[in-house]
C-alpha cells in the first residue's frame, strides 16, 4: 500500500508552520513549537497514533500563543486530510479510544464523515460550565479547546472528548496528556485501512462531504 503522507504548510503574518506528516508511520516524531507543553503533546499524539510527523513552528507569541496554537491545529487538520485523500477510500472511519494520565482519563471519539464539529467536556460539562482548571505554563483549557476545534474542522470530522476525573482543582498537564494520547489512539483506528472494503468509501450514500 502507497503510503498516504502530506506536507503541512501554513503561513501568515502570525505564524510559519512547515512540516510533514505520514499516517502509515511508526510514530516517530520531530517537533519544535514556541509552547513546550503542546510540543509535548503533539509528541505523545504522533507517538501512540503512530503517526510520522515533523513540524517546525514560528509565532507571534511575544503577545500570546492564540495564533499558534489555533494555526497548528489549522495546519495539522489540513495535513491529514489531503494525506487521506478526497474520498477518504478504505478507511474504517470511525475511532474510539480511552487513555488515562494518573487518575485522569480522556476519551475520544472520531467519525471522519466531512463534517466538522468539536464536543469537549470536562466531566461532563462543557466550556460555558467549566470548574476551574489550573493552566500549564500559557497552555489553558481554552485552548485546548480551540486547538481540537481548528484540527477537526479543517479535517472534515466529528471529535467528541471528554475528560473524567482530573483531580482536584484540576491539571492541565494531566488534561492535555489523556487527550493527546487518546485522540491519537483514535485517529489510527479511523483512518486505518479496512480491508473488507478496499477502495471503497466508507459511506452509504457513496460520499464523504
């Protein structure tokens, strides 16, 4: 099988992101972003997708990490999606996975359909009603949400998260890690290659949009 890779490119006056990215990879990762902690994490993603990604990522992060961030995520989704190909042939489509960082467990559910939508829940409850959650260096709740919610739009996909027990008051680290590792765990299921139906589209009305 061709090995479905990418390059990831997106340059703007706030941000220059380039890098590369193969879905059948081994998860080995080379990654540099101006936040240490998403780097991390986009390590612990590539790493348990076993995705190959490189990225090197320039901001404007004298004011804050919002552009980063958010064009990350853009730049990552838009990657994906053009190494999935069009009409998304063969893949499972569907993905589920849990991952637990300490007492903290994150689950993510994928359905790679077109459409993209983001549902990100701290147990239970969603961004309006959140309790208090400490951040991690500039890294926030706010935007790991925004994170997701630019990577899933531009992949064409359904993301649902949620996040059980963090602990206390709440650990960003222990948030974002559980997150990171089960959406990459979920992302190699969905975009594995069925091979009960190669090169067809996982689709009953024979379109994925």
């Amino acid at each position: 099988m061709t090995q479905r890779t990418a390059p990831i490119s997106r340059k703007t006056n706030e941000t220059q992101i380039d890098g590369f990215v193969n879905i059948d990879g081994k998860g080995q990762a080379k990654i540099n972003t101006p936040n240490g902690l998403l780097t991390h994490m986009l390590e612990l993603f590539s790493f348990h997708g076993y995705f190959d990604l490189e990225l090197s990522v320039k901001g404007d992060t004298h004011i804050d990490i919002h552009h980063t961030n958010e064009d990350i995520g853009i730049a990552l989704g838009k990657a994906f999606s053009k190494a999935l190909g069009e009409e998304r042939a063969g893949i499972r489509r569907f993905g589920s996975a849990f991952a637990p960082m300490e007492s903290t467990v994150g689950h993510t559910i994928i359905d790679i359909n077109g459409r993209g939508h983001l549902r990100l829940t701290l147990e239970g409850k969603t961004a309006g009603d959140m309790p208090v959650v400490s951040n991690q260096g500039e890294y926030s709740f706010s935007y790991l949400e925004h994170f997701l919610e630019s990577f899933a739009k531009q992949l064409g996909a359904t993301i649902i998260v949620s996040v059980d027990n963090p602990g206390g008051s709440g650990d960003m680290h222990s948030i974002a890690e559980s997150v990171f590792k089960s959406l990459g765990i979920a992302l190699d299921i969905a975009t594995t290659i069925d091979p009960r139906r190669l090169g067809q589209i996982p689709s009953t009305k024979g379109i994925i949009d």
